[in-house]
C-alpha cells in the first residue's frame, strides 16, 4: 500500500515537476554563464553606492569595496526567477494534501484507502522531498553547464556550489514544511496558496529592505532568506551547517504541526 501511495502522488507530479526542474537548470545554466562574464566590465563602472546596495540586499549581506566573479556568481543563487520556480512548485506540491483533495472533492476517495491519515501525510512528503532533491540537482547541473564556458578563475569550486545547493535544500524544506502546515489547517488550496505567496513575499520584501531601512533590521530574523546566504559561501566559507539546520529544522517542526492537524481535525465535504 505505501509503495501505491508513493506511486500516486508521483504520478500526480512528475510531469510538472519535470518543467520546473528543465526551466531551473536552463535559467540557472545562463545566469552561471552570463552574469561572471560581466564582473570585469561591472567592475569599471563600480561606483554608485546605491547600485552596491541593491547588489547587497539582493544577495541578502554587505560586499565589499570591491565586486568580483563569485559574487556574480551567488546572484545567479538568489535571483528572484530561481527563488520563485522553487518557491511556485512547493505551493503547487504542498497545498495538494488534504486542502487541494478536499476543494477537488476527491479526499473522500484518497480517505477511504486502508492507511492511517498519518501515513498518507508522510509518503506524500517522501515524493515532496524526494522531488526538491531532482530540483536543486538540476540546478547545480545547470550551474555546472553555464560555468564550463567561464575562465578558471572566475566560477567558484564545487565543494562550493554543493554547499549552495545544500543550504538551498535547506531553504526548500523550511518553505515546504511550512506550506503543509497550512494545508492542513485549510479546506481551500486557493486561500492556502494566497497565504503562503503572502508570507512567502513579505519574506523577501523584509529581506530587500534590511540595508535601506533601520526598522526592518529588528525583524531579520523573521525572514526565510535571512539564513539563505550563498555569497559567504561561494567567496570562502564552508556548509552553513547552522543556517542550514534552522531552515530544515523549522520547515520539520511546522511538517510535524501539520501531521498532528491533519490526523486530529474533522474534514466536511459537504
């Protein structure tokens, strides 16, 4: 019976996740390419502080005096474009159960199985994490195509890119986890998916303000992104074991909440 649930849910995503996974690696792949090529010719023109700022609050930390290739580099990590085909294929995956079966009509179907709710909610999620490893893969493959054109010194090394794409698994888990969660508060997948670009865009927005805006800076810690930081990692340090952990840990913790959701509430159909 799980081997037949984790067929189904499979068979529910592959096609769409196949998409997301193609569009991340190609986006990722010219970004890769593209965005260090430019360092030098940036580099002349490197004045404005206000252009420094923007850079900086997009890569979510100060840079320096100077901008080389790694930190065209961490862009390509953190474009809003790569954020949000990630960020749209959760919502599309983590509001389907049970929110999206109730508003489809179907959860009466997917309930009368002989498995525990409990059981249903994990192997759901067994794909769901599954699938977030075929995503980030693909960008690291995409990473790796565009950065093959680029000069030695100017990509980063590759135990380098893995951590990237470990603290963005990360990042992915926190997202997920927390998109369950209201999943399984909710009998509306659409008023699940508005919540969550909600949040999910006043995190970004907290995390573009912080270098412009004093006040913003007590609420940091609020913001998902704040622990997504590939720039400190591309230009020297190791795996954010720390920032990782937050972001997998939270993203658990609000996984677990909503199991506990799902298998205690009483689902109408009515």
């Amino acid at each position: 019976m799980i081997r037949g649930l984790l067929l189904k849910s499979f068979r529910e995503v592959w096609f769409s996740t196949c998409i997301f996974a193609v569009c991340l690696g190609s986006i990722k792949a010219l970004f890769a390419y593209v965005l260090p090529t430019f360092a030098k010719d940036f580099e002349m023109l490197w004045a404005p502080t206000f252009v420094k700022s923007i850079i900086g609050a997009m890569l979510g930390t100060e840079i320096g005096d100077s901008i080389g290739p790694f930190t065209f580099a961490a862009i390509s990590w953190v474009h809003p474009l790569v954020i949000a085909l990630v960020w749209t294929h959760e919502l599309t995956f983590c509001s389907r159960l049970p929110a999206g079966e109730i508003d489809r009509g179907t959860i009466d179907v997917v309930m009368s199985l002989p498995v525990s709710r409990v059981r249903l909610y994990v192997c759901d999620s067994l794909v769901w994490l599954a699938t977030g490893l075929f995503l980030i893969a693909f960008a690291v493959i995409g990473d790796l195509v565009g950065t093959a054109f680029v000069a030695d010194g100017e990509k980063p090394a590759i135990h380098r890119v893995l951590a990237v794409a470990a603290n963005f698994y990360g990042l992915y888990i926190g997202v997920g986890g927390f998109v369950y969660f209201l999943s399984s508060s909710s009998s509306s997948r659409g008023s699940v998916i508005r919540a969550a670009l909600l949040i999910l865009i006043a995190s970004f927005l907290l995390n573009f303000l912080v270098p412009f805006w004093k006040p913003a800076k007590s609420f940091e810690l609020l913001s998902a992104l704040t622990y997504y930081r590939p720039m400190a990692v591309l230009n020297g340090g190791g795996l954010p074991l720390w920032d990782t952990a937050i972001l997998a840990g939270g993203g658990f913790l609000f996984w677990a909440a909503g199991a506990l959701r799902f298998r205690n509430r009483d689902i109408c159909t009515v």
